[in-house]
C-alpha cells in the first residue's frame, strides 16, 4: 500500500511542478520520463538475452510512443497506460524476478496517475482547438 501512495506521490509531485515552472516544455518532460522508464527494464534485465530482448522491444515501444506524444500528449498518456499494463503482466512471468520487490506497484501507480493525467490535458487541449477552429 505504501509503495502505491510513493508511486502516486512521485507522480504528482511531478505533474505541479511542472505546472508551478511552465517555461518548461511538457511533451517534451513528459516523453523523456516515458523513454526512460521504458529503458529502466533494460537495465534490470542484465545479462539474460531474451530478457534483454523483450526489455528492449517493450522500451522501443515506449520510445515510439513518446515521440508521437511530442505532438498530442493523448499518445504520452496512452504510452504510460500501456507500461502499467506491462508493470502488472511482467509480474505473472518468467521475467518478474527481474525488477525489485514492489517495484511494480510503484510503477503501476506512477503510470496511472501520468496516464490519467495526459489523457485529459491532451483531451482538453484538443477541444479547446476544436472549439476555437469553430469560432
């Protein structure tokens, strides 16, 4: 339980500051915590080739996603869905014994909370340009 109030702690933590800094550009702050939370598994899957393997192409994933949300953070937010998806099923594998003790319900909060959050910035955004085409 503790570990689920850190992860959405870390993660709202996150979210105001930047909203008290707003010269900083969030697309961009939020698709270098997607890319490097993608390649964190990388690094825990240490010398194990399929592991290493299925690592990469689950960080490759999170790469394209957060490229793509550089232009609507809806796809950002869709990306950290997806990792907590993949935080949870990771779990029921051979390769859970890969990642820290509670780590995935840490990650699984962290993801939710940005993804939630993404999601409705980027929803938001994208009425607000509806609307004013519409004016």
């Amino acid at each position: 339980m503790l570990t689920l109030l850190m992860g959405m702690a870390a993660a709202l933590l996150i979210i105001s500051f930047l909203r008290w800094f707003r010269k900083f550009d969030k697309a961009t702050f939020y698709a270098f915590i997607l890319v490097g939370i993608g390649y964190l598994y990388v690094g825990f899957a240490g010398s194990g080739t399929v592991s290493v393997m299925v690592c990469a192409i689950q960080a490759l994933a999170c790469m394209l996603f957060a490229y793509y949300g550089l232009w609507d953070m809806r796809i950002s937010g869709a990306g950290f869905l997806l990792h907590g998806v993949w935080d949870i099923v990771i779990g029921f594998t051979p390769l859970s014994g890969l990642i820290p003790r509670n780590y995935s319900f840490f990650c699984l909060a962290f993801d939710g909370v940005l993804a939630a959050y993404l999601l409705v910035l980027g929803y938001r955004r994208s009425r607000a340009v509806n609307l004013n085409f519409l004016l």
